[in-house]
C-alpha cells in the first residue's frame, strides 16, 4: 500500500519488531533526519538526509508537504514526537492496528490493578 507516495512498510515493521521495537527504529529515523545542532528535523536536514532513509526521489513540494503535515505547533521544525505522529498518520493501516494496542495495553493495565 502506498499513501501519499509513501510505501507503508510501518504494519510490516510492526509485526516483526512489535511496539517496542517499532517505536525505536522509529526514534532511529528521527535521528538520522535531524539537524543535529537543533536537535529536531527542519526542511534542510530532511532535505539533506532524505536519501539515507530510501527518500531521494521525493520532490521539494513533497518534502515541504512532509514538514507541513508534521509540524503540529507550526514551528517550522519536527520533535521527535511530531515526526513519530507522521509516521503513524502516514500509515493508515498502522493507525487501526494502533488503537487494538491501545486497548489491549489498557486492559492489561486495568486487569493488573
């Protein structure tokens, strides 16, 4: 499946690594798209560091849409919690698959208390 371009490989990552897992390839990601002085992602280091995550090929419309979409607080950059809500949102199987994870996690809570 591909959503906006992008090939959703998330739900994939996520069986094989599981949540745990998948939050630090996440984190991972973060890290190497972010400006490291800044210690967030701007349009420059994505711009710069697209290609060591598979994102060559995506245009300057599609970078700035990335960015766009990301920036809740409209700073003009990306935490890492913003970039980690992108990711999730660009993929909308994940984002089901997250609310099942959701709940079980909150019935395991409530079933431990």
């Amino acid at each position: 499946m591909a959503t906006n371009g992008f090939e959703d490989l998330l739900p994939v990552m996520a069986n094989k690594l599981g949540g745990e897992g998948l939050i630090k390839e996440l984190c991972n990601g973060f890290e190497l798209l972010m400006d490291k002085e800044k210690g967030v992602i701007t349009l420059d280091s994505l711009r710069q560091n697209a290609a060591v995550l598979g994102l060559q090929d995506l245009k300057e419309d599609e970078l700035v849409g990335m960015m766009n979409e990301g920036d809740l607080d409209r700073d003009g950059a990306l935490t890492q919690m913003e970039f980690c809500v992108l990711m999730f949102r660009l993929s909308p199987e994940l984002m089901e698959e997250s609310w099942f994870w959701l709940e079980e996690a909150l019935q395991h809570e409530l079933g431990s208390l």
